[in-house]
C-alpha cells in the first residue's frame, strides 16, 4: 500500500508559497507605482474630470 500524504502535502506548501510569493510580488508592484502615496486616488478624478460625452447623451432616445 503507497502512502500518499506527502505528495499531498508538498503540493499544499508549494501552493502556499507561490499564493504569497504572488501577493507580494503584486504588493511591491502596486507600492512601486504609486497606489500606496498620498496622491493615490488622484488618477480616478483625472479620468472622470477628462471624460468626453460627444455630444450625446445615451438615456435620451
């Protein structure tokens, strides 16, 4: 009879480690591009106050 529980457990701890490996990874990321400063929701506005309707509006037909 094969024990089979290592395989099992190996491959938990390796999820695991790539699962944080990624959160960090994307964490660094983001902290590099400027999502964690003071000016962080600044680009939210600056795409809604540039925004262009086109003349039209969508709820008149």
């Amino acid at each position: 009879m094969r024990d089979y529980t290592w395989p099992s457990v190996y491959f938990a701890y390796l999820f695991f480690a790539l699962s944080v490996a990624l959160a960090l990874f994307f964490f660094v990321r983001s902290w590099k591009d400027g999502y964690w400063g003071k000016e962080a929701e600044e680009i939210k506005f600056q795409v809604f106050d540039q925004k262009v309707n086109h003349g039209t509006d969508e709820t008149e037909n």
